[in-house]
C-alpha cells in the first residue's frame, strides 16, 4: 500500500478512528496489526521476514543484556549481523554478485554458468534491517536496554508509517513513544494534517510532475551540455520532493498517532559542503552510518589515512545500501571522495580565504553542481549511461530554455512553501490567514495538478 | 478543547473558501472563465445568428486547453493557395490532445514542413451529429468555396436513447460562461474527476454499470439493443446521404473519412475502456457499439464510392495500437498524427 493511493485513503482514517478509541496496550496491538496489512497488502509473504527478524532480534537483544561476558555478547550481537545482513545480502544482492562475478570471469575469458534466481526484494527490507540492526548494537554498546514487550518491539520494527521508506527510527527514540501512553491532542492532529499535505504536495506535484521530464532527458541519445545540466538539476528536486514528501508524509500521519518521527531531511540543496549535505540529506540514514559504521571502523581516531579510508568506505557502502548497481557503488565512491577532499580542503586550503556572505552563496552554488552530477550517477540506468551522460557535460549544445522551465513551475513553488514551512514562520507564526493560504494552494496544486504515480522512487531500496 | 475545535473549524472554513478561490483564479487566468457565475463545457459551444452549433476559436476549458483553431466566426480563408475545412465531431475538434496537437494543428504544420501553402478550418465542435454538420456544410461553408472539404462522421450518436432528428438548432447553453444562476463550486466540480480517476478500475466499472442502469430508467429488456439496430443504422445512412449532397453542393473536393475507434483490431478487448463508452449509450452492449461503428463505416465506405467522394480509411489507418486513443474514440496527439498525415497525403494527392 503507497500513501498516495486509494486503499491508503480508505486505510488510514479507519486505523486513525479505531486507534484513538483504544488504551495502550490494545492501541500497540491494533498499531501492529494494521502495520501488518499495509505491508501484507503489498505481498503478505513478505511479512514472514519482518516477523523473522523482529524475534531474532528482540531474543537476541534480551541475552546480550543478560550476559555481562564480553564474548558472549559479542556472538549473540553476531548472530544479529549475521541474521539481519544476511536477509538482506540474500534478498538484495545475491543475483548482483553473482551477475558481477560472471561478468568479471567473462571479461577474463572464462565462462562461469552460475544461475542467478528470481528474488523479490521486499519492499522497505534496507530501512528495518537498520532499525532492527541499530536496536541490537545499541544494546550491546549499553546505550539502551531491551525492550521487555515483544509487541511494543514489533511495532517499532514493523510501525507502518515509517515501515517502507524510513525515516530510519533509533530504539532510544521511537520505542519510549510506542511504550507510553499518548495523548489525543487536535493540535497535533491539525499539525500532523498539514505535515502530510506539505508531503503529499512535494510528492505528488512536484515529483511525479517533474518525473516525465527526467525521463525524457535521460532516455536522449548523445546528449549535449545544457541537456545534461537540465537532466542533473530536474531529477535534483525530483528525489527531493520525492523522498523528503514521503518523510513528510510518514511523519505527519505519525503524529495524527501521537508519535514524533525525526526529521530527515533540511535544506540539503543549501549546502555549502559534502559534510554539511549529509548533515541535511537523508538525516536518518547518515547519522546511521556516522554511528555505527564510520565509528566503528575507527572513525578518525587513526590518522589521516585510516580516516580517508573509512570515510570512503562509509559511503561506498552506503551507496550500495540503495541499490545492488555499479551506478549506486559509483554514487556512493563520488560521495565519498567529495568528502575526503572536502576534509583535505578544510585542513589544507581554507585558512586561505576569508569567510562572507558571497563566498557562502558562491560554495552553495558550487556544491549544488556537484550533487548534482552525484544524482546524474544515482539516476543513470548503466555505467555506460554515466559515460554518455559525463561526456555530455563536454560536448557543446545550444541552450534550450524549455528544459529548464519545469525548475520555474514545480520546484520553485516547492521551494517558497517549504521554506515558509520549515522555517518555523508557517506553523507558529505566521498570521492564521497566510497560513491557511498556503496550505490552500498547497493543497490545490497537489489535488488538481499533480500526477499520480505508483510509487515512491525510495521503495525500490 | 471546544476552543481548539472553533478555531480549527475556522480554519477549515477559510481553507475552503480560499481554494475555490484559487480555483477560480486559474480559471479566469488559464481560461479566460468568469470569475463568478458559471463555467461549464458549453460555455464553449454556442449558436450563432443562423443558427449553427459552432465552438469558439482557440477555445479554452479547464482541463483540457482546447487550443484547436476552431469554427472561425467570420467566414473567410486565409490568403493561402489552398483551403481545407474540417468538419466532424469532438474526436476531430481535439478533446484530449495537448494544445496545438490537434488533428488540424498537426495538418497546417505537416503543409508548412512539406511547404504546401493550405489554409485549415477547422470547423468542428463536439456533439456535433450529421445533421448538425450539413447545417454548417449548407452555411457557412459554402460560402466560403473551400476547395476541400474532410468529413469525420460519427456514428455512435446514433445510438443515443432517443432518437436523432433532423434537428432544431439547440438553444444557447445558459452555463454559456455568464453570471446569474446559484452558485456552483469550482472545486467539487473538479474535484469529481479527479475521485473518479483516483477510484480503483473495478469500482470505476461498477460505477459506469450504475449509471448506465440509472440512465435506462423504466426501460424494458425488449427496448435493449442485443444486435446494431437497423433502423439507426437506416437514420444514419440518410443523414449521411444528405451530408454528402450538401458536401457536394459546394463545389469542393470531398473526402469521407471512417470512424476509428479504440477496439477494432485489438487482441484483447479493454472492458473497462468499453464500459465507459456504454455509460453514454446505454440501450447499446459494447458489442453492439463496437458492430454498429464497424457496420456505418461499411456503410461510409459504400457511399462514399456512390457519391464519388474520396474516402479516406481512418478506422483501418489508425488501428491496433491502444495509445492513438485518449479514450473509446478520442485521438491522443499520436493518433492525431496519423489522421493528420493521412489527410496531408489525400490533399497532396490532389
């Protein structure tokens, strides 16, 4: 079920009024169940896996707790990695490897007859592999301890508003909210209410508006300079809308339930550096990989190199968390070394020059070329398309303004309300009238010009 | 609590009318609507001092932007070596193609790439059936001593619940973008086709069923067509007959096309996609509509070789391939395409 379709607008209304009618613990299992059919309805044998990992996971997380050895901590905190990344190289990367390795022995010249099988990756598998993941190694790392209601563990893996498309929840933070009681409070239904329209209208106007756009840029043949550079900064706000809406979405239906989701998502095209754009970009998923990888493999606690290394390796692996494609590898490998230069920069070049307004605005504009050459990478659908694309960015081209026009007409009124929103300004002190004005043309831009899709582009990871 | 209810309901309130608003706004801005009073689809359609059923030219109405050069009101050609008027119905005067991309848009560009000079009319308007077409055939192109002249007749009208006569003109629509009447909400009116595409296909269907049925009233299964009904099919042969007479009487080459609808050569039959175009006629099964075309373009056909008119075989041409149609018989901007370049190689033939 996507949040934009029919059933979800039958769905949730139903869950909002049973859920509000309920006590805590009935209200914690009503919440599982209809977790449990929003995601069933997509395919229920998938819910066999959810179900897997959430008993490994809260058994596992019990015995660490349990056991004051470190050995022993350590094998059950394993068999969690184990079990956790295992479903998921399984479900998400077997046929990639096995592809890759055939390729590779090709390339070589020898045949290797390895058959790849016909897996499904389930939807949402990446966000509650490193939920679950994260509940478990903050137990083991002490900074949490288990939670003792199998139910109240369930909802936190499976809780649907989140379930597909995160934001990729920590235990410290959702599970408090899914064991108290909350409190049914029509401001924050009203708030929640108009998260959700915010969402719905980045999603539904801005994205799958922007979408035949983009992809009519990126099936041109030979394309030249300008087409690239539209094709580059049209799908910028295209997975922008698209993802941060979800967000907004979950989050706002999140709160019509009384429970605070965290932010994911902050001005990440106001960036004025690789570091700063994942400090606004995709929140969740970078504080994860900050935590409990880019630390664990030592962080900068080694020298330079060892940092560079690691910071590299962070973002590799968090390119293939979005998807079993070289392209993603490759995203994830720009990323990476737009942050090693970054730091280089930082420690060698930057005492250079002196701080401003214009130099802010001037690396603002400057980082911005380069997500978007990064999203040039994450959207193409080969390696040869990257080729084709990086050539394009060489090959002269006449400016044709109508490529850029879709920027004017979607992205730039995304970008006044979403400032007017996020800025605080909307919600809290804005004049009642200008509110409700903008939410007015929110809502009417998203109702009766916006497009329908059946998807979220991030459900694909 | 009760405080917190009445302002929120306040600002539900001005939420409200704030989007009808805007609504209105849009259309005044997209579509030259009034910004009260009334706008609706006839606004577009009128009946001129002769009393012919014409659409304005470059016509707007809120979903679609018509853009189609329509009726001109003053009759005259352009300076061009050639002239062409084009006369049928809603599918010729372009009802879901995106502005320019109507079939006579698409016509004038394919000359002007091929540097022919041709001046294109098109004089179509929807619901226009064939005796609505002879009225404008007598006056005013005849009038206008086009030297061709492209007829789109379309059959299933007469297929209507009651029959099709040899008409009156109809009377001026009084949602003819005036103000006066009560007031009608711009929002709920958009907003019902907007739930009805968001509804799953299989409730859409069911909905269409109860339509259609609602639409039948009291009538009995004997008055239900299970075969295409012969004396329609007689009514249209006649009114045809008399459409070509008056064609002729202008001294124009004519040219009779088929009608092309979205069923005809496909492997599967789009039932949902037939269901939306039984709700319009309901007396007729989908089988029957899709007979009923397939036996007036034999008809058509026939005629067009009696009367030695050139006849141009669109429901062949544009077959097979579900993307030329927007719906059951509408053209998308590709199927427009192909009745524009069918057309561009009659005219250049002649």
């Amino acid at each position: 079920m996507i949040f934009n379709s029919f059933e979800f607008a039958v769905f949730f209304p139903i869950v909002f009024a049973i859920y509000w009618m309920l006590r805590l613990r009935a209200q914690n299992i009503f919440l599982l169940l209809a977790s449990y059919a929003f995601y069933g309805f997509w395919d229920w044998r998938f819910l066999s896996l959810i179900l897997f990992s959430t008993v490994v996971d809260y058994l596992v997380a019990q015995r660490i707790y349990a056991s004051d050895d470190p050995g022993t901590r350590k094998r059950w905190v394993t068999l969690s990695l184990v079990t956790n990344l295992g479903l998921l190289g399984v479900f998400k990367y077997f046929n990639f490897f096995i592809d890759s390795f055939v390729e590779v022995m090709a390339a070589v010249g020898m045949q290797a007859n390895i058959p790849s099988l016909q897996i499904i990756l389930p939807v949402g598998i990446s966000f509650y592999t490193f939920q679950t993941l994260s509940y478990t190694i903050d137990v083991y790392r002490k900074d949490n301890k288990p939670v003792t209601n199998l139910t109240d563990f369930a909802v936190y893996v499976a809780y649907f508003p989140q379930l597909v498309a995160g934001p990729i929840e920590r235990s410290t933070s959702l599970i408090p909210q899914i064991s108290t009681a909350r409190k049914f409070d029509l401001n924050q239904v009203y708030s929640g209410l108009t998260l959700t329209l915010i969402g719905f209208f980045k999603k539904v106007f801005v994205a799958d508006n922007l979408a035949p756009h983009v992809d009519a840029i990126f099936a041109t043949s030979d394309p030249g300079f300008w087409t690239v550079m539209a094709g580059g900064y049209l799908f910028a706000f295209q997975i922008y809308a698209d993802f941060s809406g979800y967000t907004d979405i979950a989050r706002g239906i999140s709160r019509m339930l009384g429970i605070e989701l965290r932010l994911n998502f902050q001005f990440p095209y106001a960036s004025n550096s690789p570091q700063e754009f994942w400090r606004r970009w995709h929140m969740s998923l970078s504080t994860w990989l900050r935590d409990y990888l880019y630390i664990s493999l030592g962080g900068n606690r080694h020298g330079p190199v060892r940092t560079y290394a690691n910071l590299m390796a962070t973002m590799v692996l968090g390119g293939m968390w979005h998807g079993a494609a070289w392209n993603y590898v490759l995203w994830g490998f720009f990323q990476g070394t737009c942050l090693c230069v970054h730091r280089w920069w930082i420690a060698h070049i930057k005492p250079m020059f002196k701080p401003g307004l214009m130099l802010h605005l001037f690396k603002v504009l400057l980082y911005f070329q380069f997500t978007c050459y990064g999203w040039i990478l994450f959207r193409a659908t080969s390696l040869a398309q990257v080729g084709e694309m990086t050539g394009g960015l060489f090959q002269g081209e006449a400016l044709n303004a109508t490529l850029f026009l879709p920027l004017l007409q979607y992205a730039l009124p995304m970008l006044i309300i979403e400032w007017l929103y996020a800025s605080a300004k909307l919600p809290e002190k804005a004049a009642p009238f200008i509110r409700t004005a903008v939410y007015s043309l929110a809502f009417y831009l998203f109702v009766f010009h916006g497009e329908v899709s059946e998807s979220f582009i991030y459900f694909q990871f | 609590m009760l405080n917190t209810l009445i302002k929120l309901a306040g600002f539900g309130l001005l939420f409200i009318v704030l989007v009808e608003l805007i609504a209105r706004t849009e259309d005044s801005v997209r579509y030259d609507a009034p910004f009260w009073g009334h706008y609706h689809l006839e606004g577009i359609r009128g009946v001129d001092d002769r009393g012919t059923v014409r659409c304005e030219a470059n016509s707007r109405y809120k979903h679609f932007e018509l853009g189609a050069n329509g009726f001109r009101l003053t009759p005259h050609l352009e300076n061009a070596d050639r002239s062409l008027i084009w006369l049928g119905a809603s599918e010729a005067f372009g009802l879901y193609e995106t502005p320019g991309e109507d079939i006579a848009n698409q016509l004038e560009r394919g000359f002007a790439r091929d540097g022919v000079s041709v001046d294109v009319v098109n004089a179509s308007c929807f619901g226009l059936n064939l005796t609505r077409l002879q009225r404008i055939v007598e006056d005013p192109v005849a009038g206008m001593q086009p030297e061709l002249l492209a007829l789109y007749p379309t059959p299933h009208f007469y297929l209507d619940m009651i029959e099709v006569k040899a008409d009156a003109p109809p009377e001026p629509s009084a949602n003819n973008g005036g103000a006066g009447g009560g007031f009608v909400s711009r929002v709920a009116t958009k907003s019902r086709d907007v739930i009805k595409a968001f509804l799953p296909l299989a409730l859409q269907d069911r909905i269409r069923v109860y339509q259609a049925s609602r639409a039948l009233g009291n009538t009995s299964d004997d008055e239900l067509w299970k075969t295409p009904p012969a004396d329609r099919l007689a009514l249209f042969e006649a009114h045809t007959r008399g459409l070509l007479t008056a064609a002729k009487a202008t001294g124009a080459r004519v040219a009779l096309l088929t009608h092309a609808n979205a069923f005809h050569k496909q492997a599967t039959l789009n039932e949902s996609l037939l269901q939306s175009w039984q709700k319009f006629y309901p007396r007729a099964t989908g089988e029957v509509l899709i007979e009923f075309d397939a036996q007036a373009n034999e008809l058509l056909r026939r005629l067009a070789r009696e009367y030695n008119v050139a006849l141009i075989d669109i429901a062949e041409k544009v077959a097979g391939d579900p993307s030329d149609f927007a719906d059951f018989s509408h053209f998308t901007d590709t199927g427009a395409a192909k009745v524009a370049a069918e057309l561009e190689a009659w005219v250049l033939a002649n």
